[in-house]
C-alpha cells in the first residue's frame, strides 16, 4: 500500500476513562509501536508493551493503523503519546534465483519511508540553527556535563559552554580569607578590600563572575577585563554590579550602578 501521509505520531489528553486509543499511520507489527505518557508534573515515561498495552492492527490492507488498548486508564490529565518505533533495519532479501513480486518491492519501500519519517519526527522536536545562517565556523556540539552548570553561547557567538548558574535556593557565602575569588567551588565569596589591594581571580573557560562593589573612595582598576560599552567608572557610597566572563583568553566584563 502506499503512504501519503508523514504523521508518525498522534496525542491524546486522557480523561481517567478511556484505555482505547485509535491511531492511523502503518506499521508491519504491533510491537513497532511505542506508547508514552507525559503526567501533569511533565515527567515522562516509556510504557512496555504487552505489560502496560497492547496492540490490534487494522485487519483491512488498504486501511492503515490500528487500535492501542491500555491495560488500565491514565490519571486525567495525562498526556498520551502513541508513535511509530520501527527498527532501522531492512530484512527483506532478494534472491537472482527468485522472482521478484510487487508485494516484496512495496513492503522494501513502505520500511524505507517509516524510517524515515521516523528520523523526520524526531529532528521536528531538535534544536536547528536557522537555514538563512552560515553555520560554517559555529561549532554546535554540547560541552561536557558539570554539575549545576547553564549551557550558553560564548561571547564570539560561534560555539556552547557551560556558564555558571544559581547553584541553589539558598545563597551559600564564605569569607575569602587571602585575596583570591576562586568561584569554582560553587560558593559566594566576601572579601574585604583595603588600600591597594590586588585581587586575583580564578575562573575557568565559560564561568561568569559577579563582584558587588560598594566603594567609599578608592579606584578600582581590571587592566586585563575587555569591556562592553564603557570602561568602570565607580561612584562613592554607590552600590556597583560588575560581572566578569571568561571566554579562552579573554576576560569581558560589563557593570550597572543600582538606581
């Protein structure tokens, strides 16, 4: 038979009753396809086949689909996903001895199209960078997962790291006790700072450091920080936001004055 249409997948919201569920796109046998439910509280989870549902194909050959029968109703509310999970192999042989019939060429082409519209389902949930966009030197891959860690651009735009995030509900503070900022360890830091002091900072690639300034009259200098917009110009008695990112070699560093 032939396939006109590209759904491989179809939703439905359960009303705490029903466990019959009608879907209308081909597959060769009943455990090709997949059943997945999304709660209120979003977690979702795969049902196995046979023990949580099972599946009765349209009988008729020219009526594509069938019927998923859950073994009890869902929680109203839930969201119900039935979708086409075939494997990606094709297990049709021809043979030069043997005669190659119609039903075995539509049967070759039928798998060939649910695979692929399988892999077309699937990259229409996937973030793309948009077809306008010369994606040449943009490196998409993710960094390596870090514990409480954002994933960001980097500040030339052209490739994802991992940026540091709220660590927690609840604001963790230490008292530096040399004059050095190491936030690698997941805490704020306070640091008193007299008259010349130098301050050093330990970031990694990606991190993004926050200093609350609040000067009485003292000049405060980051000769290595390249700056967005104006250079630090702080204000007396004023309370300053400056924050440092660290992207390879570069500190970029842009501030705000609390109004």
């Amino acid at each position: 038979m032939t396939i006109l249409s590209s759904i491989r997948k179809v939703l439905f919201i359960s009303d705490g009753q029903t466990n019959h569920f009608a879907f209308g796109f081909k597959v060769f046998q009943p455990d090709e396809i997949g059943v997945a439910i999304a709660r209120p509280n979003c977690e979702e989870q795969r049902l196995i086949y046979i023990t949580d549902y099972t599946v009765q194909l349209n009988t008729d050959n020219q009526s594509a689909g069938g019927t998923v029968i859950l073994s009890q109703p869902l929680a109203a509310g839930s969201t119900i996903a039935i979708f086409s999970k075939s494997d990606y192999v094709q297990p049709v042989e021809f043979n030069s001895s043997q005669p190659i019939s119609a039903s075995m060429l539509n049967t070759v082409l039928d798998r060939n199209t649910i695979q692929i519209q399988q892999l077309q389902e699937q990259s229409q949930r996937s973030m793309t960078l948009p077809i306008t966009m010369d994606s040449t030197y943009i490196c998409t891959d993710l960094p390596a997962p870090e514990a409480d860690m954002l994933i960001g651009w980097n500040h030339s735009a052209d490739k994802l790291v991992n940026k540091a995030g709220l660590r927690h509900q609840k604001e963790y503070w230490t008292v530096a006790v040399a004059n050095i900022i190491d936030i690698r360890d997941g805490t704020k830091q306070k640091l008193t700072l007299h008259q010349d002091t130098r301050l050093t900072f330990n970031l990694d690639d990606g991190d993004d450091l926050t200093l609350l300034l609040n000067p009485a009259q003292f000049k405060a200098e980051f000769p290595s920080v390249v700056w967005f917009g104006s250079a630090l110009s702080l204000q007396a008695d004023t309370l300053h936001t400056v924050v440092l990112s660290k992207d390879q070699d570069i500190i970029y560093g842009w501030w705000q004055v609390a109004v």
